[in-house]
C-alpha cells in the first residue's frame, strides 16, 4: 500500500511522536521513509543585516540536523530505509513539493509543532498541508 512515506519534523515532542507512528508504519509495510527538515525562510523576511540571517541560519540548520538524526535514529533501530532531506524554504510547501518529487505515498506529521502566534493567524503548517497535499496525510495528536 505505502512504498514511500515522509515524515517532516521541526524537532519538537509531536513531531517526535509522528516519527515514531511513520517509522513504524513504514516497518509494517515495507516502505522507505523520507525525514525531512525546512528551514522557514518566511520567518526571517526582512532581517536587516545579511551577518543576523546567516548567523540564525546556522542555529536553524544545526537544529534541523539534530532533528533529522532522531529520525534516523529510530529508522536504523526498526531497521527502515531512510533519507534524510534538509531544505530552505516555507515549511507547508515545501513539504507538498517534495512529497511530489519524491512520489510519496503518505506524508505522516504532528497536528502542531513550535509555532506560536502566527498558527492563530496564519493557520498551522499541517492544516495547509492537509489542505494542498496530492497523497493522503496522517496526523498525529499530542
């Protein structure tokens, strides 16, 4: 049925718990999962000095890659092939367009993760997934 799922995490304790659901998931059907991580450029828009962005780019990457390696952490446990992506970018389209590159069967992600005001204002990163996402998503309460 799922041959590639993609779990897209920004670290925090429900994208953790998604992780958990996906891998086993994928172990259950065979399948491969894609972990995936977006740096949220849209943040940052409008930052004054190129040496502020890139000095913040750097503190997102190295928590990007923290928060990629549990996920192959828990692959290599359950013995589930695995990629590892690490991306610039809007985090909600980002993850329908790789979802598509990728031919993902399923996308798998936390109803909320470390967003604050702005999931009131702009709605949350899952619903716009949920909303403009080609495969099926599975959302994983806290």
């Amino acid at each position: 049925m799922y041959k590639k799922i993609l779990i897209p995490t920004d670290g925090s304790d429900t994208a953790e718990l998604a992780v958990e659901h996906g891998v086993k998931l994928a172990k259950a059907v065979n399948a491969k999962v894609y972990g995936l991580y977006v740096i949220d450029v849209s943040a940052f828009t409008g930052v004054p000095t190129e040496a502020i962005w890139e000095n913040m780019r750097e503190l997102l990457e190295d928590e990007g890659k923290k928060a990629l390696e549990k996920i192959e952490k828990v692959a290599k446990e359950n013995r589930v092939k695995f990629e590892n992506i690490l991306e610039e970018g809007v985090p909600s389209e980002d993850i329908v367009r790789i979802s598509k590159e990728k031919g993902v069967d399923l996308i798998v992600m936390g109803t909320a993760g470390r967003t604050g005001l702005d999931r009131f204002l702009l709605g949350s990163v899952t619903e716009k997934v949920v909303r403009t996402s080609a495969c099926p998503v599975l959302v994983v309460h806290k």
